[in-house]
C-alpha cells in the first residue's frame, strides 16, 4: 500500500494496536486515542508513562500500529487489559509478528493492516506521541474487513455501511487518493 | 449528559463539527482530525491558520464541538467545502444555533449531541489545539443516532453493530460509566 494513502487506515477512528520491541522483546498495546494530523502519513497517540509500551517507545523511537477487525475483538480487550511488564502478549493471545523494513517493531500478521511508523516528537505536557508513518500493508486476502471502534464505555461499533462522496469532496482531498 | 461522558462522544472517530464565535458571527467547520486524551473531557483537534475557524479559536478560546448523523452527510460535507470567510454557513445550511451556557459558540440544534469546549492550549509546533469540555448536551429525541466517520478518500462509515464488552472492558473504565 502507498504510504501516502496510509492516513486513510485511522482516519475512521478505530481500535488500532501499536506494537514495539525494546530491544528484548516485542510488546504490543490496544490504543484509541489516535488522530490523524495531515494528508501525509503524520499521526498522534496519546499515551504515557502508564503504559509499559510508552517506555520501548520513547527508548527506541519506533512502533507500528496495527488495524484488527471485528473478529479479533476479544483479543483486542485481552491485549488492552494486561501488561507488557509481567505477559508475553504476542505468545498468550497468539499473534504472529512478522519482520518490518524500516523498524524493529514487529507486523502483526493477523491483522487487516499494519504501518511501519517512527516517533517524531513525543508532546511531554499533553503526553501526545507524534508518529510518521514510513511503510504502509494493507491484506487485501483477509476476508473480514470491518475495523471496530471504541465508545469508551466498554461498547464498541462495528463498521457499518460505507457510501461514496469523492465527488462533493474532490476539493478536500488530494489527487490520487 | 454528565459532562465526565463527553469524551464517549467522541472517542469512536465520528465526523464532527466545531462551532465559534468571534464575536461577530458564528461559523462552523467540519473536523475529523480529532482524538480523545483522558478519561476526563479532554480532547485535541487537529487545525491551523488555513482554517478560517482557527482565529477565532486562538482569539476567544472557545468552541462546541458537534455531533451530526448520518442523515446530515451531504450538510457536513458541504460545511467542509466552504469557508466562513465569504459565507454564513448557519444560514446556508439552514442550521438553528442556540446559545450555551458557558462558551458565546453556539450549539447546533440539528445534532445527535453537543460539547461546549474552552481551548486549553495550543501546540503550535503540530498545529494541535487541546480543549476541555464543560458542558454536553445528547438530544434523547433524535431519530437517528448514527454517526458517520470519515476514511479521508472521500469515502464515509456509517455506524454498524454495537457491541457491548462493558464486564471485560471493566479493569479499563471509570466508574459510573
């Protein structure tokens, strides 16, 4: 997949999981809170120290973030309600990690997309991850396709129908996406 | 709505709209650049100078944020594609605005729900505005409650399946939610 078109994987909003490895392991947390910042592949995560992940994040200054879909709903809580410090998440909820290009952090092969990012800049005050986003995949094979979103209230929302309005917003988009 | 559940607004990635004030006359812009940063009504918008809407964020510190439904597809769209500067979109797009209770920008009576913000900080450097949220309202008599989600193509999802995961997701939730 395109890189530049790798801004259209989050823009929806959903339940995405970022992946790091420290050096010693690979480690892998569910997120939410994402946002895309601009048309080339530049977005936010809001995390923190709270998070064991944030410490492989800040030390290596590399994550991917990976696109599950709906199916994989229940290991996308699994891997949110446990800890990187005392669980091997890829081995307890049996995710293959697969080998990136540009970073150490793995791919999660189950999932429907994953984009290879580098951490630009790390806002302390506002605890906001700036990622650029460097490789993008996207499984064309992976039958399931519907991504889930988070309400925060412990319900989440499936992706639904989808309808076409490239024409009305020809103006806001850029050519060839 | 208990101002503490806004960020449920928000957190699954609709579309949004973010009315202001300048003390001259209302606008309105459409946004999907948004992101969720606590449990706590604190969000970040994505937004800079070539957003006519952003002088006036940066001068009175104040917005609402707005939550169409999939019926207002087209109006949002169309919201999105003009520019305050040269239009009344309140009055192109025929939209009621009604008076809060602590921010002069005006609610939207045609949305599913509405947040007055205040305007926190401005991380200049990423061109991200952090807002607070002090009141929302959810309007229980709208028919639909769909929401929509932009994918950045020109492409929207509508609202699917809810799913609810509230005793798993229970370790990760405030209490009361």
């Amino acid at each position: 997949m395109k890189i530049r078109k790798a801004f259209t994987l989050i823009e929806s909003g959903p339940v995405v999981l970022v992946t790091t490895n420290d050096r010693k392991k690979n480690n892998v947390m569910t997120i939410s809170w994402t946002m895309v910042m601009d048309f080339t592949p530049l977005f936010a995560i809001t995390t923190g120290p709270w998070n064991y992940s944030f410490a492989a994040l800040r030390k290596t200054k590399e994550c991917v973030i990976s696109i599950p879909t709906v199916d994989m709903l229940d290991k996308v809580i699994g891997l949110g309600t446990c800890s990187g410090s005392d669980t091997d998440k890829f081995e307890k909820f049996m995710l293959t990690p697969v080998k990136g290009k540009n970073v150490k952090a793995p791919l999660i092969k189950e999932c429907l997309a994953n984009i290879e990012c580098k951490v630009i800049d790390i806002v302390k005050k506002h605890n906001i991850v700036v990622l650029e986003g460097v490789a993008a995949y996207f499984d064309n094979s992976h039958k399931e396709k519907r991504t889930v979103h988070a309400v925060g209230d412990g319900t989440f929302i499936v992706d639904g129908r989808k309808i076409n309005r490239k024409k009305l917003m020809r103006s806001k988009i850029p050519a060839g996406l």
